[in-house]
C-alpha cells in the first residue's frame, strides 16, 4: 500500500469523525430541554424505585456487566510461552 493511500484513509476518517461529533453536538444543541423546578428525590425513593420495581432489571444488567468485564479480562491475558 502506498503512503497516499494511507494518507486519504486517514483524512477519510477524520473528516467522518468531524461530521459524527457535529450531528451530535447539532442533536443536543437542538433538544427542547424541560425548563421549571426539577423533581425531588430522595435516597430512600430512588432505592425503592430501582430495588423495588426493576429489581430483577437490576440484577440481570449487573451479572451482564459481570460476565462482560470477565470476558474482557480473559482476553486480555497474554499466552505464556
């Protein structure tokens, strides 16, 4: 592959790069945010909230995120040799 090529492949991927960040920033930007008083809450109602009524969500995200991260150590593991 020659040196150009490489060149043009990296300035093809900065330049998306560039247009992903800017639609993001624009669809942020753009986004009628609530105005007026913000709910209260307290510890103990988030608690129930996230323990009481997704609980089984809860557990099942977090043994998701377990595997993963374990996934994620396996793979990382350099072969002795």
């Amino acid at each position: 592959m020659s040196k150009t090529a490489g060149l043009g492949n990296a300035i093809g991927k900065t330049v998306l790069g560039a247009v992903l960040l800017v639609f993001i920033c624009v669809s942020i930007l753009n986004v009628t945010w609530p105005s007026g008083p913000v709910a209260q809450f307290s510890p103990v109602d988030f608690g129930t909230l996230l323990f009481g009524t997704y609980g089984i969500v809860v557990v099942v995200l977090g043994l998701l995120l377990f595997a993963a991260m374990i996934a994620g150590v396996f793979i990382a593991q350099e072969e002795e040799q």
